[in-house]
C-alpha cells in the first residue's frame, strides 16, 4: 500500500465538501498515473455534493470531477502506447481514484487520449465527457452508422433523414452536431438560446431554432417536411420540459435518446425539490411520448460495455480527431481564484443558479 498522498476536494458527506488527502497509488496493469493540471466540473457533480446522488455511506469521501487532464506520471505494466511526459486528457468517472480534482489520479489506460503539441491542457479538460457523451449515443444509442475514418468520404444510409438535437447549446450537443457533420449527415436541427446559433451552425447544424420561440413546435415541423417527420431526436436535457417539446415534433415510431437523469422541472439543474431519475425505464407519470415511441435512456458511463469503443474512443479515434483539428475543445470558464475548494465550491454555485451556458468550467488544480 501506497504510504504517500495527495490533496483531493471531496463530498465528505450529504451536502459537505471538504479538503481530504488520499493515496498516491502506483498505477496496477493496463492502468495510468497521471498529474493532474485541471479537471472539468458537470451537474452531476453538484447532484452528488447537494443530494448524495447514486451515493452510499460506505462511499464516502466522494472526489469530484469528471475529466482530468496533465501529464503521464507512470504506467502500468500493458500499457505501451502512453509514456511518462505524455499529455493527456482523460474522461474521469468512476471511483474516487479516478476522479479529476485531485493533485494525482489513476485511470485505465482506456478513457485516456494523448493531446497535441498545440492544445492546452485546460481546454483539453473540457472534451472528453462530452465528447464521448456524443458519440456513444448517436453511433451507439442511436444506431446511426459510423464511419470508417473523419471525415467520411461518403453519405451514411440516413444522410437525409431529419436529427433534432434538443438543448444544442449544451457541450455535449455541440459535439453531436460537429460528429454528425464530419460523418455526412445532411440535415442536422438544432435547438438552443440564439446566442449560440452562428457557433452551432458553423459546427454543421443546418437548421437552427430558439428554444424559447413561441413558434417553436411549428418552425421545427415546418423544417424536418411536416408533422411527425422528426424520427430521430436527442435531448440534452432530459427535463419535463424539453420532453414536452419533442412530444410534439417526434413522430409515433420515431426514437429519442434522453440524457440521463430524467429531471423532473424545466432546467438542466433542477431544484432541490424536483426529483431525478436515473432508473429506466422513466415513471409513466413523467413520460409523454406516445405509446411505440422508441425511447432511449442514455447512461454514459456504461459506454465502455461497447468494446469497440473501450479499444479506440479515448484511445485512437479523439486523439486522430483532435491532431487533424476536426474536433475542438468547447468554450471554457476558468476557475483558478482562491484555494483549490473554493474554486470548487464557486463551480458548484454556478450550477445550482443555472448560470452555465455552452461553456464547460474548469478548474485549475495547483
């Protein structure tokens, strides 16, 4: 057993965070020890801090952060694609070890992606959650067909079939967006504040809706050919809300991938009083859809039971991408005033308030 250790902020208990020290563990096969510079924050993170979300006692003290991005410390015994001074970015879910907002973690060699000379480490902490998000629920969850490399050298058997992305401002739906258009997908809808429209657009989305619009319904309809003609859709959010708005745009036989947890409200972070749900499939009481509508509950964090993408998402295909400069991290807001807890701590304020908007915060470790 390790007899060094590290500074790590933690949810020490429902509702406390705290400052912890853990174990420097030396990486065990197919494992990497990596330094960590930065790790993103996502609602997730606020839902176990504030509710003790998918939490036990015996799990406690919980580290936060969901990506961890620095430099390769050692590793493992198999691993012979990844060296000591590597940069790397990595998607940190997991146990605590494998969390991001600590001073060092460990992680499987499989949810790390060595980074290019020319990307800074910060901005590289804000893709791989997201990033991974995307393509497991639109190759996977959806069953859209994926290319053999990016960019696709020809149109997918569904090139021209109408995909909503509902809550496209999110970072995750901005990558769905730009994977659609790299892999041929010809018509890409997107909903989201009108703040983000040029961006989304010049990541390939060709029809773009304010979700606020009193229209909204009808200018989506008006876009996809008609009533019904939306049949694949993904909602970022996954709140009453939104579903509510895909009701009316998804045909009967049509599939919508929901992000989970389903939110019970209207926001990304709901209130504290709202429930969320992670069990699938969802209460009737909070599904609308249609009966045939085929619904798709979307759990990240079991994208690795997809063994093609366990061997080449982190791996091979994010770190292709991101040489050829076909992907890009997404916009990002610093956090790197006060002690490492209060950063955060302000991270985790913003969530709660629902003053995150397609950027992704970050927070610096040392």
């Amino acid at each position: 057993m390790s007899t060094s250790t590290h500074v790590a902020i933690a949810s020490t208990s429902k509702g406390k965070l705290g400052t912890v020290r853990v174990p420097t563990e030396e990486p065990a096969g197919g494992e990497v020890l990596i330094k960590v510079e930065y790790s993103a924050m996502i609602p997730p993170d606020a839902y176990i801090v504030d509710r003790g979300f998918l939490v036990s006692e015996a799990d406690y003290p919980v580290i936060v952060g969901f990506t961890a991005a620095g430099t390769v410390v050692k590793v493992g015994k198999d691993v012979r694609d990844l060296k000591p001074g590597d940069r790397v970015t990595s998607f940190a879910y997991g146990a605590s070890r494998n969390k991001g907002v600590q001073e060092y973690a460990i992680q499987p060699r499989s949810v790390c992606a060595k980074i290019p000379d020319n990307l800074s480490l910060e901005a590289a902490a804000t893709i791989p959650d997201n990033f991974v998000c995307a393509f497991y629920t639109i190759f996977n969850q959806l069953s859209l067909t994926m290319p053999s490399s990016f960019p696709a050298t020809q149109d997918p058997p569904q090139s021209d079939t109408p995909i909503l992305i509902h809550g496209a401002g999110s970072t995750s739906g901005q990558y769905m967006i730009r994977l659609l258009h790299l892999a041929r997908y010809k018509k890409i809808l997107a909903t989201a504040s009108s703040k983000h429209h040029d961006y989304l657009r010049s990541l390939g989305a060709t029809d773009l809706f304010d979700y606020r619009s009193p229209t909204l319904v009808e200018d989506i309809n008006k876009a996809a050919g008609g009533p019904e003609k939306v049949t694949l859709a993904v909602d970022c959010i996954s709140a009453e809300s939104t579903m509510g708005i895909l009701v009316k745009v998804v045909g009967p036989k049509g599939s919508v991938a929901l992000l989970l947890p389903v939110k019970q409200g209207t926001t990304l972070n709901n209130g504290p009083d709202d429930e969320l749900f992670l069990e699938w499939p969802i209460p009737d009481k909070f599904n609308p859809f249609q009966k045939g509508t085929n619904l798709i509950g979307v759990r990240i964090f079991f994208y690795q039971t997809d063994q093609v993408l366990k061997e080449r998402l982190m791996p091979q295909i994010l770190p292709e991408l991101l040489e050829k400069g076909l992907i890009e991290p997404t916009r990002l807001r610093l956090m790197d005033q006060g002690t490492l807890q209060q950063r955060v701590e302000q991270a985790l304020d913003l969530f709660r308030d629902n003053k995150v908007s397609g950027e992704k915060l970050v927070i610096k470790i040392n």
